[in-house]
C-alpha cells in the first residue's frame, strides 16, 4: 500500500516539472514556466540551481510574474534568487519591480520589507533607490501608493532627511504623497528632536495644499511642547483674541513666528500663507491682521502696518494689546518716543493692559532718548504690576543712570530685579563696572566682578577692564595684575 501512494505523487511532480534545464539554456520563459504551473523554491533549486543568473534575467522573469495573481510567485523567485547564488546579488532595478509588484498586489508587509532590505543592503546612495522606483513604475505599474510606501519606511528608519528629499522630488514631478505619510515624517521628527525638519515638513505641507488634520495638529503641538515655545504663542495669541485659541491657530501661529525668524523671510508670502490658512478656517481674521502688522513693525515698515491696521478695523476686528505693542516697539525704535508714549496712554484708555513687552519697549525707548525720568516712571509702574524688563531695556535704563552719575540707583535697581528672577547677562555688569570704575570706585568693581562670577558667568578679557582700570586708577597695582593673571590664565591668553 505504501508503494502505491508513492507511485501517484512521482506521476504528479513529472507532469508539474519539466527536465532540469542546462546552465546555458535557462531562459526567463522557462523558470516563469516552471513557477506558473506550480513549482515551488525546491523545485527551482532542482532545475535552475546552477545557471548563471543576471540582472536582465532575474527583471525578465519578475516581469512575467507582475500580475496580483503571481506576486507571490514573483517574491519567491526574489528570495530564492539571492539565496541559493550567494555570488549574485539584486540590483536596484530588481528590487523596483518586485516593490512594485508587491504593491500593486497589496502586499505592503512584503513591500515595505524589501524596501528596507534595499535600502540597508545596497550601497548606492538612497536617490538611485528613488529613481530606480520611477524607471521602472510604468513597466510594473503599482500605482503612487510605492511612493508613500517608499518615504514612511523612510521615517521608519529614522532617515528623515531623505524622507523629506523624496517627498520634494516626487511632488516636483507631478506625484502626490499622502497626509498619512506626512504625518508619519512629522511624528518620527518629533520623537527624534528634529523640530526644525518639522517645521519644514509642515511648512512645505501647506505650500503644497496638503493640509494638517488632527494628528498632524498634536504631533506640531509637541513639538512646541519640547521647544518651550507654545506657552509664549498661547501669551501672544490671549493677548491678540482675548481667550485660548484653538490648537490649529496655536499651531499656525507658531509656524508663522518660525518663519519670521528666517534671513530670508518674505513678508508678502507670509501673507499669501496667512490667507490660505485662513480660507481653510485654522487660523482667525483678528490673528492674521495681527501677525502681519507684527511683520510689518518689525521691519519698519509703519506705513504698511497702519494700512493693514485700518483694514482689520473695517473688517470688525478690534484693536488689542499686541497690535498697541507692536506699534509702540516700532516708534520707540525709530526714536518717536512722543508718539510711542500717545499709543501707551491711548491703550491704557482703551482697556488694553501693557505687559512685559509693552513696558520694556518704553523703558529702553525712553532710555536711549535721554528721558530719564519718564523712563523711572514706566519702571515703576512695570514693577508694580510683577513684571521685569527684558535685558535690552535693562541694559539701556542702567546705563544712562550710570551715565547720568547715578550708579548707586542703577545698583539698586538691579538688586531688586536680580531678586524678582531678572536673568542678569555680561553687558549689565560690564555697563555697572564702567560706571563705578569711571568713578574711581574700585571697591564697588570688585564687589560686581565677584558678583558676577557667583552667577556663574564667565565674563571675557574685555568685559574686566573696568575692574583692572579702577585697581590700576587706585594705585592698586598689585591687585590689579593678581586679576589679569587670573583672567589670563583662565582664557588661555598671554599676560
């Protein structure tokens, strides 16, 4: 009995099998033959194990097998190519189709596994892979979706600049890539503390009209989240609507200021983003009317600003407290302190409350115009309201005290600001060094260069010559070379 159910499957595999086939005579019919009528990888091993494969050949073959119904077929030979001809190996042509294939017969698993197989296994740079995929996308056509495979297993493996770089191309040549693998770039950004490429995904996004959705929004809030911006938008943007915005306009608005920031910021295409935003309802009319007039003050140009000003009044967007700022930094910068001081009065009238930023741009226009006392008097209104200055302003109020022989106030006032959080920096110790040195107090430099140290900063050469002056000034030689010897040999400098 056993004899004859051995007899039976002999039949079978002859009738399945054609003879095995010479090195010299394999042909691609010949292995698509074999493989089509059911030959599995023993059976190619059994037939073909000893030809001399090529690239043109292994193509040729899972050409014949690009159909959904043979993908399997065409995966297998794949495998069975590079495994049993240790000496051969997949070009990226290869690879292409047999991604394609795979795609093409929804078999992403298997798609996404060759392409990092091709990606760490072969050692032409990553844009061949890419144009490799598109030489061969109409001789195995899979559809745009191998592109959005092709830039999430990039993300996947944390190669995120050629993920981008991919994108850019693929879209530059008329393919669209899906949200989902946006989503997939911005996230991996994130996770891996590239927050500058993910504002350039997300930047690039909206140029190219394919807009966030809700992942995109919180994968974009995390990361503001770890750069410790998003608490300064959501101020800025309290201050703009008077209530908390919704996570999209946080987002958009954080995109903006990024923006802003760059050397080559362009303020009418800011707008034109701006506008795009606002057609697709995450961003709000008094928001936009109030970034760009920010823009616009920060460049200087007031005329533009109150041209945009007008126009947000007549669509029915009030004023607010950063549109007041804006305008009164801007005045106090091109030295009209007059009408910088008219605006902070008017907004005071209005029910707009001045803040941090509102106060420091009095102080240090104030300061820099020579009107001292009005500029003690935005001081002690910012203190009684629990701000401090920023260092701009700080630096400019101490040093036309000290200018005015008042070192002893600025002293003071730095005191109760270091004392209230004030972040002292170099430059307000040097510009209270130089008071009290010009003055021939030596005693007091030293007591601010120690000061200084205890903070721990490290000032350099130039910010201790006050100190060295006075001591020399003093006849205090001997101190004075004690601390250029320390200082020198704390820099590494020749004494």
């Amino acid at each position: 009995m056993i004899l004859r159910l051995r007899r039976p499957l002999l039949i079978v595999r002859k009738s399945i099998h054609t003879k095995p086939t010479s090195p010299t005579a394999a042909s691609s019919s010949d292995i698509t033959g074999l493989l089509t009528n059911g030959g599995k990888w023993d059976s190619l091993t059994a037939h073909f194990g000893s030809i001399t494969l090529t690239n043109s050949l292994v193509e040729q073959v899972l050409l014949n097998l690009k159909e959904p119904s043979e993908a399997k077929k065409a995966l297998l030979f794949f495998h069975w190519s590079s495994t049993h001809h240790s000496s051969f190996h997949h070009s990226l042509r290869s690879y292409s189709i047999a991604i394609h294939i795979l795609v093409r017969s929804g078999l992403f698993i298997d798609a996404r596994a060759l392409l990092e197989s091709a990606i760490t296994k072969t050692s032409q740079p990553e844009s061949c892979l890419l144009d490799a995929l598109l030489s061969t996308y109409e001789a195995a056509p899979s559809g745009p979706r191998v592109f959005d495979i092709l830039v999430q297993t990039y993300a996947k493996m944390r190669m995120l600049d050629h993920a981008f770089d991919a994108c850019s191309h693929l879209m530059d040549r008329g393919f669209s890539i899906s949200l989902t693998s946006f989503n997939a770039l911005l996230r991996v950004a994130q996770k891996s503390n590239r927050y500058d490429l993910a504002w350039k995904v997300y930047e690039y996004m909206l140029q190219r009209r394919v807009y966030p959705d809700r992942n995109s929004i919180e994968t974009m809030t995390n990361v503001m989240c770890k750069q410790g911006s998003l608490q300064n938008i959501i101020s800025v943007l309290d201050k703009i609507n008077g209530k908390r915005c919704a996570p999209a306009v946080i987002v958009n608005s954080g995109l903006w200021f990024m923006i802003f920031k760059k050397d080559n910021f362009n303020v009418d295409h800011g707008i034109v983003l701006l506008k795009r935003l606002l057609q697709k309802d995450m961003i709000v009319d008094s928001v936009v009317y109030s970034l760009i007039i920010f823009a616009r003050c920060e460049r200087g140009e007031l005329d533009n600003a109150y041209e945009m000003f007008d126009e947000m009044l007549k669509r029915g967007c009030g004023s607010n407290a950063f549109v007041y700022t804006c305008f009164i930094g801007a005045h106090c910068k091109s030295g009209r302190i007059e009408e910088a001081i008219r605006l902070m009065h008017e907004m005071q009238l209005s029910g707009f409350k001045p803040y941090q930023k509102t106060y420091s741009y009095m102080i240090e226009g104030c300061s820099m115009s020579g009107r001292l006392d009005e500029c003690m008097t935005f001081y002690e209104g910012m203190i009684k309201h629990g701000f401090v200055p920023d260092s701009d302003a700080c630096n400019q109020m101490i040093g036309k005290l000290c200018e005015c022989g008042k070192m002893e106030k600025a002293n003071d006032i730095l005191t109760v600001l270091l004392d209230k959080g004030f972040k002292a920096n170099q430059v307000t110790y040097m510009i209270l060094m130089k008071g009290f040195g010009d003055a021939g107090n030596a005693r007091e430099v030293t007591k601010l260069y120690y000061e200084l140290r205890h903070r721990g900063i490290h000032p350099d050469p130039m910010a201790c010559e006050p100190l060295i002056k006075s001591l020399r000034q003093c006849g205090k030689f001997n101190e004075a070379e004690k601390f250029l010897h320390v200082i020198g040999s704390e820099k590494h400098l020749p004494l």
